[in-house]
C-alpha cells in the first residue's frame, strides 16, 4: 500500500493559530539529546550574568553548528513550512536568544515583540524544562495580533508595551497562561501581545527563543548576516528583470 505522510500540522491547527495568534506543540519531536547539549549552553552562559531572568543573546553566531540542527530541525520546519510557505527563514536580529527564569521577581510585561507585521516574524519558543504556571510560563492575550497597530519604536529596537496605550487597556486583564511541558514549543505571531510569567516556584524555566519568517520574495539582495534559511530557498520573484 502506499505510504501517506501527515502535514505537520492538521488545518484546524493552522487556524488556531491564524485565529488566535498562538499554537501549542506539547511534543513535535525535538530530539531530547539536542535540547540538552542547547539547554546547557543556556545555563553556562546564564550562569555568567546576573541571577533572576537572565538572557542570552546570540545564540546562533555563538555556535552556529549546534544551533542550525536545532532551528532548521524537521520538528520546528514541518510546522513553519505549514503556516510560512515552503520557504523559511530563522531570523537572527530577532530573539535568537536563550531565557533562563530563575525563582523570584519577573518583569510581567505585556508587548508585541514587532511593531508592525512589516515582514511579519513567528516567534518559536522552545522549552527545555516544564513551563508551569508557578514556573512562569508564557502569558497570550488571545486574538489581539487583530488589534490595532499603535505605538512608536522602541530606543533599541522592539515591538510594543500595551500599558502605554489606552486604546488597548480593555485588553490587559484578558491575558491566560499557555503551559508547555519541557521539550514543547509554543509558536506565537509576531504581533500578539504576551509576556513571560512570575516565577514563583522552586524551580528554574529555559528555553530558548527563536524568530522565523518567511523567506521575502520581493528581496533580491538578502542579508545572510541577519538571516538563514531553514526551509526551501531564497527565491526572487520581483518583477524588475529586464523586458
């Protein structure tokens, strides 16, 4: 009998995401020893910085080949594949970063992490322990990637904080909390608002973060020092070519 592969995502999925901005994947498949070697990179250069939420950025130029099995992973591209297109790229001057959220004060923050869907970006958030709600998982404000585009860029770079704005103070107190079991991810659009949880655990939260977007058509010079391709290719399809 012939073999049928299974989409990555069923179609339900995809519009729960499109609808409500979020999708959980409490298991895609993410190799345990993979998230091991990438968690306790998190940890040695967590453990460097001050305690409490300590983040780690640029992940990927630290150790490129470590990374790239992680972000270009079947596990995490099956799904982009299905809601980017067949051409995906992980962003590098957006998150690549790892997140260690040790017990004690958290910054509880509603935000965009992009001010605008300019290019749009999917956030990719993979844990490496259980995110609990004692241990701070990630609060989601459903449905309000629909909400207006309001707000100025931030001093280094960013999205948008929805407490300085009173057109979307109806929505703050509307935010639940999305648990994942360690080895899970949670996929989030770009523009809805969300923020890290209080940890009030005993325990300690890592994860790393992780931007994709699909591959921009219309670019015909794109930057390999911002970006690198996961999924597919770069395909220009301007219609600029000479007549």
């Amino acid at each position: 009998m012939p073999t049928t592969t299974l989409p990555a995502l069923t179609g339900q999925q995809a519009r729960h995401f499109r609808d409500l901005g979020y999708l959980r994947l409490p298991d895609p498949g993410l190799p345990r020893d993979l998230l091991d070697e990438v968690a306790a990179v998190v940890r040695t250069r967590a453990a460097r910085l001050p305690a409490g939420q300590a983040k780690v950025y640029r992940l990927y130029q630290n150790d490129r080949a470590l990374m790239h099995r992680l972000v270009a992973h079947p596990a995490l591209t099956g799904p982009l594949i299905a809601l980017l297109g067949p051409n995906v790229v992980h962003v590098l001057n957006r998150h690549n970063q790892g997140s260690l959220n040790a017990p004690g004060a958290q910054e509880v923050r509603l935000h965009r992490d992009i001010l605008q869907p300019t290019r749009g970006l999917l956030t990719a958030v993979v844990y490496f322990e259980d995110a609990t709600v004692e241990s701070g998982c990630t609060w989601i404000v459903p449905g309000s990637h629909h909400a207006p585009y309001v707000g100025v860029p931030q001093p280094d770079g960013g999205g948008t904080w929805m407490d300085e704005h009173l057109e979307l103070a109806e929505l703050a107190d509307q935010a639940v909390p999305v648990p994942v079991p360690a080895g899970g991810v949670l996929l989030l659009d770009g523009t809805v608002f969300h923020t890290v949880g209080a940890n009030s655990g005993g325990s300690t939260r890592t994860s790393a973060v992780l931007g994709y977007r699909a591959a921009d058509e219309l670019d015909a010079h794109p930057d390999p020092d911002r970006q690198v391709v996961v999924a597919g290719t770069h395909l220009y399809r301007g219609n600029d070519r000479p007549s």
